[in-house]
C-alpha cells in the first residue's frame, strides 16, 4: 500500500521500456495509484496518456472509462 513507492518503481519501468508488453497496464496501475493518493489531476493526464501512448490497448481502453468516470 505504499502508493507513492509503486508510482517510483512503476515510472522507472517505464523509463527503461517504454515498449514493453505491459507498459500500457504499468502505466495504468500508476493512474490507480494516484487515484488511491486522491491526486486527480495527476491520475487525469497519467490516463490520457495512456490513451494517447498506448491506444489499441485493454488499457487504454480502462483508461477511457476511468476518464469519464472522473469527469
């Protein structure tokens, strides 16, 4: 439940792979970390690019839900 280790660990991932198989979902799970830490105008841009990065994705495609949910 350490949110704000897992967005260090999850972002440093995903400095060194970008392209990796589950970037989309790391980038995600940063999103939620977010939300759980009540910081909505971060876990907002970190789901847009999730659909701007990573757009034929599951994840983007959570990610969009996500956004309208938080609008």
């Amino acid at each position: 439940r350490d949110y704000k280790e897992a967005i260090k660990n999850l972002n440093a991932l995903l400095t060194r792979a970008p392209n990796h198989a589950r970037a989309a979902e790391s980038l995600l799970s940063v999103a939620n970390c977010q939300l759980e830490l009540k910081d909505l105008k971060a876990a907002r841009k970190t789901l847009a690019d999730v659909v701007k990065n990573y757009p034929h994705t599951e994840a983007a495609t959570a990610a969009t839900e996500r956004l309208a949910k938080l609008k």
